[in-house]
C-alpha cells in the first residue's frame, strides 16, 4: 500500500478546489441561487467538469503504477476488490471533496433559505464521479500512463459536454451536468433525473472495473478465457446501465424540474390576494405592489384581477379569463421590479396569443407600447419618485422601429403629449384590438 503523501490525488486537490472556487466566483451569480438551496446545489453540477476530472486522471495514474509494477506493490493474496478499493477510495475522495466545497460555497451565496437541503441531488453528484473513476482505472490498466491519463482526462470531458448538448433529452442526465437547469424559486429537481445520473454511473463503474480487471498484462486484449469473459461482462454491464438510466429518465423535458404545487404558497389578505411560494418571499414581500399595481390598473380600464400568484407557465397561462395574472415574482425582487413584473401581465398576454401566420409583425410591437404604457401609468401611483428611475424602459421600442416600419418609440412620444382621458381610451381600446389579434390604430398627434 503506498503512503497517502504519495498518492496522486491529493497532489492535485488543492488545484482542483482552487479552480472550482474561481468558476464559481465568476460565472455563478448569487441572484441565480439566491434563497434557495435547491437550486444552489443543482447549480454546483457545473463543477463537475473539475471534479469529474480530478477523478479520471488520477484513477488512470493510480492503475498506471500497478500495471507498470505488474501488480508487484500489491500483496498477492489480496482480493481484486479490495485492490480497486485501496486504488480508487483516494481519487473519489479528492473528488468529492471538490464537489463539496464548491456546494458550500454556493449554499453560502445563497444565503439563508427557506427550503431544506436537497440531500438526494448532492448524493446524486457525488455518484457521478463514480463513472469517471471507473473510465480512469480501465484506460489506466489498459494504456501506458503516458496515453492513458490524457485520453482519460479527454473522455471524461467529452462526457460530460457531450451528453449535455445531445438531441436525444434522456442522455443528457446519465452525465450529470444537466441537473444545473434546476430551479427556479417555484420549481423543484425530477427525482427521476437524479436516479437516472446515480443508476447510469454505479453500474457504468461496474463495467468499466469489470473490463479492467479482464486486462491485467500489457497486452490490449485479454487473454485466457477468464479474462475474456470479464471483458465482455463489463461490456454489457456497460451497455446496461446506459439501458437503465435512459429508461428511468424516459420522461424528463429539457429542464429537469417540475413545478411546486399552488397549495405550499403563502397568500396576502390584499385586493386581490396574491399568493408566492416561500422562496418567493424569502428575500422581501412585495405582495402589496403586486396588489396595488393591478388595482390601479383596473381603475384605468384594465381587466380586473381577482388573484395572483406565481407559478410555472405550464399550470397556468399568463393571465385567465378567471382573472388570475401569473406572474414572474422572484426572492429578493425590488419594488420597482415587481410593479414591472405585475404591469407587464396584460401585454405578456396578448404578445402570446396564437393569430396564424397572417398575423401583422406589429403586433408585437404595439404590444410593447401598451406595455411601456401601463408600467409608466402604474409606477406613477405606486412607487415613490425615488423608486421610478429608469421607469418604464423605452429601448425596446427603439430596438422594434427600424427603417420603413412602425416608428413605435415615436409612437411612444405621441401618446405621452396626449391628455389622460385619450391615453387610457387609446390603452383599454389597443389591449381589446391585440386580444383578437388585430392592429390598434396608430396614436394621432394632439389626439384628445
């Protein structure tokens, strides 16, 4: 047994934490995480492609000794399991030490959160590194270390962007890196995601162990019928653990969430009630801007909103003929961010109408008028002056108005000049005209 001073896995953890701590410090904003450990965890599945290689790489070197000594460092009477162990425990011990380290860097990014920690996607995680050992210790025992340690490294790392971008959704989770898509404050992580990345990358290990253990010369094919059989029973093994891992993840969408029930959110006693997720309001409760920004609304001639709440667009539409306006509420959301998020519900809602493809290209754009319309008109009797700047944003209007189309900015201006009986008749007459898919008819300077 070597001395752990000597075992390469320690050598290179120092760097490999240094590197995780770099990677997230720089392209792992807290607002993404914040208040929310689920997705703090989810989000350290970035970090595998340090780990995961960290893992390889030094399981190639550990096999790399013992097949250059040809078993020699090794006492003889000892299984070949507790051999792979005593190889391998360092490698995934240095791993997991990096995947740790970058989860308790984010947790702590995160700040304090509602939500408990997500114990199932760490463990899940932290499986993945198993595969990789597993790819180490064969391309070790296979190859001198001289091929086998880079061409490790290599694999590992076309692994894990490879299966990430692939078309075919299920193959995306037995790497593990897709698990980062996970959450959004009124989501929550596919458990069938994460089963899939642990059943995949325990019984892939087992293959590739098998296979290695079917290779113990120098040559690069087994020899003997013992040997040849563990060759083809890792082979298999191999093939069943893509079989299991694709099936369990059979159903799983591009991102592997799904969202939180309506009945864990926590409702206002406002007019009308809204209703957020505890994560939601984890950083602040803007609740009564979401409330006053629709009453006020309805008092110009808007649609009048019975409830709000904030969940996935696939439970509910933007805005219902209920009168439920679902909207994007986020922890840590400023008042401002709020009222813009509350305003923008009538526009969002006829911009995703469905008008065919004969439908006029300015229908969107006019949406984008009636939405920088009711967020100026909202903003003025909610916030305070101080809490107003850079309200309503106007640059999208600039960007929708090219050469030889609708100047919709100018439009814009037009409609400020106008008196408040003329904005609100041309603003509740523009909502009813996109509604059904039709162009309202353009704002007339000194219109009254």
């Amino acid at each position: 047994m070597l001395p752990i001073t000597r075992r390469p896995a320690w050598w290179l953890l120092a760097p490999g934490v240094i590197l995780a701590t770099l990677y997230i410090q720089q392209y792992i904003p807290s607002q993404r995480i914040i208040a929310h450990r689920e997705s703090a965890v989810a989000a350290s599945a970035l970090l595998l492609i340090f780990s995961a290689s960290l893992v390889s790489v030094t399981a190639a070197m550990e096999a790399g000794r013992d097949r250059a000594s040809r078993g020699m460092t090794e006492v003889s009477v000892r299984s070949k399991i507790s051999i792979v162990a005593a190889r391998l425990w360092p490698c995934l011990t240095a791993g997991a030490i990096v995947q740790i380290v970058g989860i308790v860097l984010l947790l702590s990014k995160a700040g304090p959160t509602p939500d408990g920690f997500p114990v199932l996607i760490t463990a899940g995680l932290l499986a993945a590194l198993f595969v990789h050992a597993g790819i180490g210790f064969f391309m070790g025992t296979w190859l001198r270390s001289l091929f086998a340690v880079p061409l490790a490294l290599a694999i590992s790392y076309l692994w894990l962007g490879f299966a990430w971008s692939f078309d075919f959704v299920p193959v995306r989770y037995l790497a593990g890196v897709a698990l980062e898509g996970c959450c959004s404050a009124n989501e929550t992580m596919d458990v069938s995601a994460v089963i899939s990345l642990m059943t995949f990358s325990v019984v892939a290990f087992l293959g590739f162990v098998l296979m290695a253990t079917g290779i113990t010369d120098r040559k690069l094919t087994p020899r003997g019928t013992n040997k040849r059989m563990r060759v083809i029973a890792g082979i298999t093994t191999l093939g069943l653990a893509t079989s299991l891992g694709l099936f369990v993840a059979r159903d799983i969408g591009v991102v592997p969430t799904i969202p939180l029930p309506l009945s864990d959110a926590e409702c206002s006693n406002t007019s009308p009630e809204v209703c957020f997720l505890p994560v939601q309001l984890a950083r602040g409760d803007t609740r009564q801007v979401y409330a006053d920004t629709f009453t006020e609304l309805a008092a110009v001639g808007m649609p009048t909103i019975a409830k709000v709440i904030s969940v996935s667009g696939d439970q509910e539409p933007v805005l219902s003929a209920a009168g439920v306006a679902n909207v994007v509420a986020t922890p840590g959301q400023s008042r401002s961010s709020a009222l813009q998020s509350a305003a923008s519900t009538y526009a969002v809602a006829v911009s995703e109408h469905e008008c065919g493809g004969d439908a006029s290209p300015d229908l969107y754009g006019w949406s984008e008028v009636l939405k920088v319309w009711l967020v100026h008109t909202a903003a003025l009797e909610v916030l305070d002056p101080d809490e107003r700047d850079g309200i309503p944003d106007t640059s999208i209007l600039e960007g929708n108005s090219g050469p030889g189309e609708m100047d919709f900015a100018g439009q814009w201006e037009i409609l400020q000049e106008a008196d408040e009986r003329a904005q609100i008749d041309w603003a509740t007459s523009a909502f009813s005209e996109l509604s059904m898919c039709r162009v309202p008819a353009p704002i007339k300077p000194g219109q009254k």
